[in-house]
C-alpha cells in the first residue's frame, strides 16, 4: 500500500502538506468529499480525448488548457503559468495524460496534491522510449526547425500511427493544439525532462501503447489492450479505475 499524504483516522482526515509540513486534523470526513480534479491533457490534444471519462459525481472536473510557450520561457516558468488556474486554498487532485502526465507532476512539485493520477505517461526519464532517449542524445527535437511542426507533418504522423495502431481512431480530431512552436517546444521537453520518480504518484497505461511502452514502467493499473489513445478507446475501464481511486 502506497503512503498518501490524506489518511483518516476514525472519521477524521489528516492531510499533510508537503509545502509547510502541518497537520490538519481537525477537519471531519465530509471535508474532502467534494474536491476539484485538475486535469491536463496530452501533447496537442484538449478535453476531447477525455471527454468521455466518468468521475465521481460529488468532485469538480477542472481543465487545464495547453498555454503556448513564450519565447525562451523555461520549463520551469511555464509549469508556474500552466498551475495558476490551480487554487490551493483547499485539498485537490491531479491528472495528467501523456505530456500532461509529465506537467502534473512538475505542478505537484510547487502546488502538492492529495492524489496524482497519470494516464499513458511516465514516472521518470527512466521510463522513456528509446525513440525518445535517442532524441535526447542525438539532439534532433532541438535541431528540426519550427516549420517543420505544419500541417502536412501532423497528418503524415496520423497516417503513420494509424498504421501501427489500425483499431485506433482519427488523431487529428483530438490532435486540436497545433501551433508549430508549442509542438516542437513540446517534444524538446519531453526529450530533456529528467525526473525522479514519485512512488505517490499513481500510474494507469495500456499494455499496447507504443508511445509510452509499458515494458519500461511498473504501472499500478494495467488496461488491457490500451494503445495511446485508451481514454478514448477504452474510456468504461478507465472509469472504473478512475472512480475507484478518486472515491
């Protein structure tokens, strides 16, 4: 069993904040009952592939929309920008898929949550694809020019994943988010992200994602049969997952 930072005792919840180190113990059951889930999407995609996703119904599903970087802007000042929408004035959870599981956990860093959830993500650099790591040695993700993040790339990427993974549906119709410099902003920071993992953090992936292999992680839930897109195509198991968690 994972050591969370919301126990109860009797009818009574203690949370301790990773932030300031206090207790608070006073507060009843019922407190935590209601809470805000901040969600935030994969690479370029919006609500859309999650749009499907059942919650439980006493929570408040919060998105988070993709900001576009600034110029020179550090990974760290976006994360900043990217968590303002979260308010801390009271307990929350995050949950992130794919890219969005990697900013929800830096947000975690600065704005600790009861619960982390990721969804077709990763826990650490440890756990990226060779694909990837080969971009991180070689550098390719910084040397592409932006103009290379167009249109007509997207769609020869869709056509291509759609080979590897023909049960899949259309990406371009959750492929929303396609300013070149936010997409090659994107992959270069997810070819440099280095992270330790959190063992808090709770981790869901798909036994046939080609993205995120599951051969290189532990999960702690396992969808059968899930490519990249399980949100969407596998949406009832993940809810089952999901409620069960969030409870």
């Amino acid at each position: 069993m994972k050591t969370e930072y919301l126990q109860r005792k009797n009818n009574t919840y203690i949370f301790i904040s990773k932030l300031s180190g206090r207790f608070f113990s006073s507060l009843p059951f019922f407190y935590f009952s209601h809470m805000k889930i901040y969600i935030v999407s994969g690479l370029g995609a919006d609500f859309k592939v999650l749009e499907k996703l059942k919650f439980p119904g006493q929570h408040e599903v919060v998105f988070i929309d993709w900001l576009i970087p600034r110029r020179n802007e550090s990974f760290a000042k976006y994360i900043e920008r990217m968590a303002d929408k979260v308010d801390t004035s009271e307990p929350f959870f995050l949950l992130g898929y794919s890219f969005g599981g990697i900013i929800v956990q830096e947000i975690n860093k600065i704005k600790p949550a009861v619960k982390v959830i990721i969804i077709g993500s990763i826990k650490s650099d440890k756990e990226k694809s060779r694909l990837i790591k080969i971009g991180k040695v070689t550098k390719i993700p910084k040397a592409l020019p932006t103009g290379f993040f167009n249109e007509r790339t997207t769609h020869i990427y869709t056509f291509v994943r759609k080979i590897f993974d023909p049960k899949n549906p259309r990406l371009l119709q959750y492929f929303r988010v396609r300013d070149p410099y936010y997409l090659k902003w994107s992959i270069e920071r997810i070819s440099e992200w280095k992270f330790d993992e959190n063992p808090e953090v709770i981790q869901i992936l798909g036994d046939k994602d080609i993205v995120f292999p599951i051969k290189n992680s532990k999960p702690d839930y396992i969808i059968k049969g899930g490519t990249h897109l399980f949100p969407a195509t596998k949406h009832k198991e993940l809810s089952i997952i999901l409620n069960d968690i969030l409870k």
